[in-house]
C-alpha cells in the first residue's frame, strides 16, 4: 500500500508521522513543492511557533473559526488541543501555555517542533521529496497518477492520496482539484493588518491598548483585545479577529473601508461619559491631560483629546455637559478608513480551498474521488491568530491518518 501526501508543512509530517504509526507497513512519500519542508512552522510566532491554544474562554467555536467550526466541534472529539498537546510533550516537546493561552516549545524555539515532526518521520521511515510541485493528479483503475512539473521520471501510482498543500491567494491553484469535482470556495486573505494614512495616528507607533474594541460601522464585525498602533496603522489580535471573521466583506470592498475603534472597550458610551463626568466633579482644577481614564497611554489620550477639539491645557471643569459627550463619543467611536492591507509577519491564511461539502465530514475523504483525503488550510478551513490553525491543521491530519490507516489498510479500529 503506498499512499501519496502532497504538501510538506504541518499538516502533512503530522499525517504521514501518525500514518506511519498506525500503519507501519505502509509505504508513505511526502511531496513538497518548495526546496524545504516546515517552513510556515518554522517562522509561525516570531520563530517560536503557537501550535496551538488552552481554549481558555472560548464557548464556541464560531469565536474562533469564522470557517469549519461546526466540522472540527465534531472532529475534536477525536483528537483536540489536550490531544495535541499530550502529543507533542510524549514526542520529546516540552510545552508552556502563555498568559493569553497561546502554546508554545518550552524552548521558545519553533525548530524544536519542526525538529520532533522531521526526525520522527526519518525514524518511521517516511520518504520525504522537496521541489516536487504537483501537475496532474488522475484516477487511474482505483488508484491515482500524479505527475509532477520539471520533474521527470517514470509513472508514479499511489492507493491513497492526501492534499496537505495548505492555503493559497491564488484560485488557479486549486484549478487540478476542481477539475475532479470539488467545489472550491475562492480563496482570500483571512489574517492580515490594516492601512490607515493618518500620519497623526502612526505618530503614535508602538502605543498599545488592551483591550480595545474595533469594528465595521453598519455590520455586525466586531472583536476586542490588544490593539497596537504600528507605522503603517492597526495591528495586534483585535485587528486580527477582524480581519479573520470579515475576511469576505473586507475582499469585496477592495480592503477600503471604514472603521470604529473604542478605546475603552466598553460598549455603553452613557457609562464613559459617567466617568468621565466623576472625573470631572472629583478633579475640577486639574487638566485633562493630566488625569488618563481607562489608563490609557499618555500619548494616546493627548492625541484623543486633541481630536476631540480640546485644548489639553483646560481643565476639567470648564468642558461643560456638551465637551464631556464629544470626549466620550471620541473614545468610543473614534473612526478611521482603512486604506489597504499588510500581511501578519509571514503567517500567511487564507479562507477558501476546498469546499467542507466536498469531502465526508467523519475521515475528510472525497466524495467524488475515493482514495482521496484533505488535510490542514487546503480545506475551507480557517482560525483567528492565537495558535488555532495550528490545531486545525493537527486535527485533519489526525483525522485523515486515521482513516486511511483504519479503512485502506487495516480494515480494524485504530487503537
């Protein structure tokens, strides 16, 4: 039995590793298109690689994964993020969850995980190929022939075949998978930050709040926690949820649209506006500059107050009943355009791929081509930052491991 993994990131070591495992007497090739496997791991989180999350607060899934929420609630049973931590940490990984419930190596390192999947693949037995991009994949008498471009060699046969290619921009890539008959929902970018051209806002670079709350007026997107100012505009996991969950909305309006950010997080201005008011009955001389609600940064709350058209030498008690409303309104719908995107350091995702309902939701199996598994972002799959692809990407590829150990090979329950 010889079975084929396209694509050599996270998704696809983590499928052939467990394959292997359940099924050592199969034969398991590995093909990556680039020179190096790994690589999306190796630079995930700054070079320390969040694989994955405690899921600490999160009551559903749909918070999240804006797309396949409902699949994985179903596939975590089966393998989940205590499974993948447990998982790593008996494979010679060390984990640490962070305060925000991210997971990391112990090391701080994301080659202690590329080093666990690449070694544990070598010590199985896996045949790992590198510049293999894949040209054509055809059923072929129940089996399936891929070949391969600029690489020549004889007719290759495979009895299974799983796509852990990941997400791509371009739809075209998936064009050899439509082509079998899957429905491919067009891919887009899904974690990314915005532009925002105020040079007085990207005065204020490095300026952090937490939690801030942001939004698009006139939707329903809107998502709290970090918010950083940076040179370009707005980054930091509030921007990140959103871009994520409005990853659609945002494409079609050609990332040029409209924001709202609430400094203070709390999304009752009535309740800012009383604060702001005891401010001002309980420090009537002193200057507005001078006392900071919220906590927010100093520089931040110059650059707030100024918007509002408040000298920041009055004080307190000569704002008047109208100043105090234009204060608060400010601090909690402070609007900007959003003129473009950047990519979140080299974490690239995208939503799209395959269709979740071109694939049997228990094994992830073609139903247009049996023998045919997927695996990872190739599907319609796709999470906010904060080590959630991560866990999809372990999920599927448990998933499918299972399958093809359990139905092509086996025919027995994989312990």
């Amino acid at each position: 039995m010889e079975i084929a993994i396209i694509g050599g990131g996270a998704a696809g070591f983590f499928l052939a590793v467990n394959l292997k495992t359940f099924a050592p007497q199969v034969e398991v090739t590995v093909f990556e298109r680039q020179a190096d496997v790994l690589k999306k791991v190796l630079v995930s989180g700054g070079g320390r690689c969040n694989l994955t999350n405690t899921f600490e607060g999160v009551t559903d899934l749909k918070q999240v994964y804006p797309r396949g929420h409902k699949l994985l609630k179903g596939l975590f049973k089966q393998f989940g993020h205590r499974d993948a931590c447990r998982w790593f940490e008996a494979h010679g990984v060390p984990l640490v969850a962070q305060d925000d419930h991210c997971v990391f190596p112990a090391a701080q390192d994301a080659r202690a995980v590329a080093g666990c999947l690449k070694s544990l693949a070598a010590e199985l037995g896996v045949t790992v190929k590198t510049s293999h991009r894949v040209e054509t994949l055809t059923p072929c008498g129940g089996k399936y022939e891929i070949t391969f471009q600029d690489v020549r060699q004889g007719r290759l046969l495979f009895d299974r075949v799983a796509i852990t290619t990941g997400g791509s921009p371009r739809g075209e890539s998936f064009a050899y998978l439509e082509r079998l008959g899957h429905r491919i929902e067009t891919p887009v970018p899904s974690l990314f930050t915005f532009n925002i051209a105020s040079p007085a806002l990207r005065g204020l670079m490095g300026t952090v709040v937490d939690p801030a709350l942001v939004g698009i007026p006139g939707t329903k997107f809107r998502h709290s926690g970090a918010l950083l100012v940076t040179h370009w505009g707005m980054s930091g996991p509030a921007i990140l949820k959103l871009s994520s969950h409005a990853a659609r909305f945002i494409q079609e309006k050609a990332y040029r649209f409209p924001i709202f950010v609430n400094w203070t997080n709390d999304p009752h201005s009535e309740t800012v506006t009383g604060i702001l008011q005891n401010m001002a009955q309980r420090h009537p001389q002193k200057k507005i500059s001078g006392l900071r609600p919220y906590d927010l940064p100093a520089r931040l709350w110059h650059y707030l107050i100024g918007k509002s058209g408040i000298a920041p030498d009055r004080k307190w008690n000569e704002l008047g009943h109208k100043g105090l409303c234009k204060l608060a309104d400010t601090l909690c719908n402070d609007r900007y355009d959003v003129d473009g995107r950047s990519t979140f350091r080299e974490e690239f995702v995208t939503c799209g791929g395959v269709s979740l309902e071109s694939v049997q939701r228990q094994t992830l199996e073609s139903k247009t081509c049996p023998g045919l598994y997927f695996a990872g972002e190739v599907l319609d799959i796709d999470g906010v930052t904060g080590g959630f692809n991560f866990q999809a990407a372990w999920t599927t590829a448990y998933t499918v491991a299972r399958a093809i150990a359990e139905n092509a090979v086996q025919k027995q329950p994989v312990p």
